[in-house]
C-alpha cells in the first residue's frame, strides 16, 4: 500500500488506510508503513 496520508490525517483517505493495515495485521500480515510529514498540518 502507498499513499500520503495515514491514519492521523482528519481528511482524506488517511483514516482508510489505517483501518485498512489495522485489519490486515490483526490477521496475521506484516506491514511496513513509510509516511510523510503530515500533509494537512493543524
């Protein structure tokens, strides 16, 4: 999976990606995540 946002981003597809590697190591898969800086700063 590669993207800009992460699950800490309030906007944008961030959150889905998240839930997405959340889900896929509580079965058992190993996932490396590599994010950016936050592209939608507070």
């Amino acid at each position: 999976m590669h993207g800009l946002n992460y699950a800490s981003e309030k906007i944008g597809v961030g959150q889905r990606y998240g839930g997405m590697v959340d889900t896929l190591v509580e079965a058992g898969d190993h996932c490396i995540v590599v994010i950016t800086r936050l592209f939608y700063p507070q």
